[in-house]
C-alpha cells in the first residue's frame, strides 16, 4: 500500500500536500506556501539556527519535541510530525508563549533576525523539560547564531524559564493532536514530481523492492549532508529515498557485549547511551553540530559520507567497530577500517545501504577521544583523535588508535600501534611513538590547519592520552 500524499499536523489541523516538490526545504515551504515569515533564512546550510523550527513526534505516545534547521530538511520529511513554527507560540488570546516573554523581559533581542531561531531552539529544550542545567541550556543554543545582542541575555532568559510552570496551548490540545498524530497514514510514500522521484518505504523489503525499481538512488537519512547539493551546488537530487521512516533502522541495544546501532539513529540518541560505556564519545557528539543537527544526522549518514573530517569515525575506528550492510542478496559485514576506501569513497556498490553497526565493549580498556577545532560547538574538526587501549602490568596489551582530518580518509596509526603493541606504558616510549605519526599520516594544508600543526596536534594528543591515562586526571578545558 502506497500513498503519493504528504501528511502532518499543523495549527491542530491535518494538513496533506499531494506529489510535493522532493527538493523542496520546509523553510521555503513555510515561507512561499504557509506565508508566515518569522522563521527566517541566514546561511541555508545548518549553520546559524535562524530557520530553527520544532517538530512534534510521537514516541513512546507522548509528543517529543525537536529543534530542527528548516533550510536543509525537504517538506516530504514532514510526513508523520507537527510542524510549529514561530508564530504558533502565541496563544489563542494573542498572549505571547513563556518563552517570548522571558526574551522580551531579558532584553535578549537587538535586530531581532535571529530572534525566531533562538526562541524555537529554547522552546524545544523548555517543552522536553531539558532546562534544568546550565550544560543543557547552553547546547540547546550552540546552534543559533546572534551578531549584536549577545549571548548573556538570551541564555538569563533561558535560565529564568527554570522556575515556570511550562503548561501552554501546546498542553491544552496535547490529546487532541496525539490523536491526529495517529490518523496519519501508516503507508509507503511514493510521490512523482515533474522529473523527480521519492520514496519512504516503511520497512526493509519495501525498501529492498524500491532499489530493484530505481537502481541508482540518493539515500537520503537526516539530510544534513545530501541537502545542501540543492540548497548550496543548487543543483536537483532527482530519485530520493528516504530511509528515515524505517523503524528497523532505528535502534540502540546491546547484544553479545556489543552496542548495536540501526544506520538511522539520530546521533542526539547516539550520544545519551553511549554516555555509560564511553564518556568520551558522548564529549565528542555534544561538540558534534549544534542540537537541531544531532537531532536529524544519523550514525549511518555520518559513517557513508566517509569525510575525512567525520567526527564519529575516528571513534568508531579505535573501537574497531564493524558495519552491517545490504548487498543485493544478502547481508555482509565488515570493519570499518576496511570501508574507506578514498576521499568520500566507499566499498558501498551501487543500492547497496548501511543497516546497522556494532561496536564493542571494552570493558578493561582505556578509551579517549579528542576534537580540535576552531569553536568549542558547533565546528568542524581540524583533528579528531580517538585512542583505545589495554594496559596490564605497565604493558600495553592491545591498541587502536585512529585520526580524523590527518588524511584523505579517517585512519588508524598503525605504523604508531605496532611499535606500542606489547611495549611499556612509559612516558619515553610514548615520546618515540609520537614520531612515528609522521610516518603514518602525510596530512594537507587548508583554511583549518596547516599541514605542520595537524601533526603537531596529533603527536600531543598522544601524549596527552598517556599523561590523563597514567594520572588519572583529565587535562581539559571544559
Ligand atoms: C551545520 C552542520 C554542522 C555539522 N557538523 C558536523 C560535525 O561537527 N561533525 C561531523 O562529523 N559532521 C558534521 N556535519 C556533517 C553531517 O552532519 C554529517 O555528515 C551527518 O552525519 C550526515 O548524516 P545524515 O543522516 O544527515 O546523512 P544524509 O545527509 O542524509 O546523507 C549523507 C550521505 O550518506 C548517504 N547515506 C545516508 N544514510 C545511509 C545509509 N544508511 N546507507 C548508505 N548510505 C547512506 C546519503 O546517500 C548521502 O550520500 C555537519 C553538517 C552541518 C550541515
Ligand atoms: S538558515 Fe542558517 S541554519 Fe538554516
Ligand atoms: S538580535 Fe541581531 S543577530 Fe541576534
């Protein structure tokens, strides 16, 4: 059972858009089509929070809140959510919502363009009741960009929402839009529009079926990637498939002592579980974007674009993680290491997807990783370093180590790991297997980093993980 109509929720209404353009963003649809013009377009490219929207999702039958970029989501992912929009915030009798006021009150306003963005991104935080803590408070931000008030009002005005009750309109017709959450319909979606094609299979043979009809896709996950062909090269993605309504993609759990993650989990899930067996992977995804990325990018989309600057590959690779991908006929897995295979290349034949992955759990091991970058948030990395070891009895018994932004592809150091194997766990010995990175690694020069301080970088953090690991202190400035 297939439909060809797009259908969400908004204003309390069911709203359905027959064949929508696949290409088109939600901002351009809420702007051209909606004419409401409060959410505002600054980069187009996820990077300055002022098209931040809110989507409502159904999870667990409570609705979920998300801030999301509307200039790099196309209107057909709207399919199954509520969409609200700034406008909406204002209540029945024209009183401005909570967290209006609160910006109002805390003068965190000058020009007032990014003013939208930054009251969507704390509206998400304060209806998830996620603004408890100064850390939570400061992420839910680290998307929006401000270029004259500042951030110290805007983040007081969050800080005062603490204290308030959050009932409001989005409370009082809570019932009433799980129940249109729930109308929606439950079928594949195919729509066909002037020369372009998508498909939101709603399972994995469905899915399966649609490649064999359409064999030369455009996956399309949380589109924080793939986007930005339309929204920055300004060119057409002609066959879409959106993988995004597959629930069987979208899991975490553990099974046989391995963390096992469907290709289409949002890394903001990523980041709350792996918390308790690797705090540093949960360091490094808090750093990765801002909220409304992590909230649509997925571990899948992360590990296919094979960037060297990946922030979640180099982790993966130390913990010598292992993908799930389906071939034609079959399912084959292989480690990562082996997936990368040239600059943005992969082994992925054509219609071939990632499913899922595993990682191991090392329980006796030393795990570490580290992200250089010009920002604290929302950046990308110039080196990203991920070291996994066991030591016993002062020996080292087993090592990963792996870097992103060093080369063409995120790598291990395996020149450097085979003179650590079985060496002693000493300051000296660490010195002389910094100087073998140079051999591992022949990084380029670019507007992040010279050639000379990426391996700079890279030699320190090695032995950074040696002094943090030996003292047993971190060396950070967070
Ligand atoms: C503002 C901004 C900030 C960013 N910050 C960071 C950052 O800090 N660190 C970082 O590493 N990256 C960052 N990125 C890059 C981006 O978030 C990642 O590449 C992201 O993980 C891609 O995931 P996605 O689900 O959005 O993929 P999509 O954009 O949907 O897809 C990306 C590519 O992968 C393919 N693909 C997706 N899923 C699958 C699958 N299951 N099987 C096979 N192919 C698949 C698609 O066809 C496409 O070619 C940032 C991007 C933006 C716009
Ligand atoms: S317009 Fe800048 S993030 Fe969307
Ligand atoms: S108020 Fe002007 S950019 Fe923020």
């Amino acid at each position: 059972m297939s439909a060809n109509k797009v259908q969400f929720i908004y204003e309390n209404k069911l709203i359905e858009l027959e064949n929508p353009d696949p290409n088109q963003t939600i901002l351009n649809f809420i702007r051209e089509e909606l004419k409401k013009t409060g959410t505002k377009e600054g980069c187009a490219e996820g990077g300055c929070g002022a098209c931040t929207i809110v989507l409502g999702e159904l999870e667990n039958k409570k609705i979920k809140y998300k801030a999301i970029n509307s200039c790099i989501s196309f209107t057909p992912t709207l399919h199954g959510k509520q969409l609200i929009v700034v406008e909406n915030l204002v209540s029945k009798n024209g009183s401005y919502h909570p967290v209006q006021e609160a910006m109002a009150k805390y003068h965190a306003s000058q020009c007032g363009f990014c003013t939208p963005g930054f009251v969507m991104s704390i509206f998400a935080m304060y209806k998830n009741k996620n603004n408890k803590n100064e850390e939570n408070i400061k992420d839910a931000i680290s998307g929006n960009l401000c270029r004259c008030t500042g951030y110290r009002p805007i983040i007081d005005a969050a800080r005062s929402l603490k204290k308030k009750n959050s009932y409001d309109d989005f409370d009082r017709n809570n019932s009433k839009i799980i129940k249109l959450l729930k109308k929606i319909n439950n079928k594949n979606i195919i729509i066909k529009h002037k020369n372009k094609k998508y498909f939101a299979p709603k399972t994995v043979n469905e899915l399966k079926k649609i490649i064999q009809q359409n064999p030369n896709p455009n996956f399309l996950s949380g589109g924080t990637d793939l986007s930005l062909i339309v929204t920055k090269n300004r060119q057409e993605i002609k066959n879409i498939i959106y993988l995004n309504n597959i629930k069987e993609l979208n899991f975490i759990k553990i099974i046989n002592n391995e963390i096992n993650i469907g290709a289409t989990t949002p890394l903001i899930q990523v980041e709350q579980f792996i918390l308790k067996y690797y705090p540093d992977f949960n360091n490094i995804l808090r750093r990765y974007g801002s909220v409304q990325i992590r909230n649509v990018g997925t571990i899948g989309g992360n590990i296919a674009t094979a960037s060297p600057i990946g922030d979640t590959l180099p982790l993966l690779l130390s913990l010598n993680t292992r993908i799930l991908i389906q071939a034609k006929k079959r399912n084959k897995e292989i480690f990562l290491k082996d997936f990368f295979i040239g600059y943005r290349k992969t082994r992925l034949k054509t219609g071939e997807f990632i499913k899922s992955i595993k990682i191991p759990i090392y329980k006796n091991n030393k795990f570490k990783a580290y992200k250089i970058s010009k920002r604290f948030d929302d950046d990308i990395s110039s080196v990203c370093a991920s070291f996994n070891f066991r030591v016993k009895n002062q020996r080292i018994e087993d090592v990963f180590i792996a870097f992103g932004g060093m080369s063409e592809i995120p790598k291990r150091a395996v020149k450097c790991e085979k003179f650590l194997l079985n060496s002693k766990f000493s300051e000296d010995i660490f010195e002389k297997a910094k100087n073998l990175l140079k051999k591992d690694f022949n990084p380029i020069d670019d507007m992040r980093a010279s050639k000379q301080y990426r391996l700079e970088v890279a030699q320190n953090l090695l032995l950074k993980f040696f002094l943090e690991t030996k003292s047993n202190k971190l060396i950070r400035l967070s």
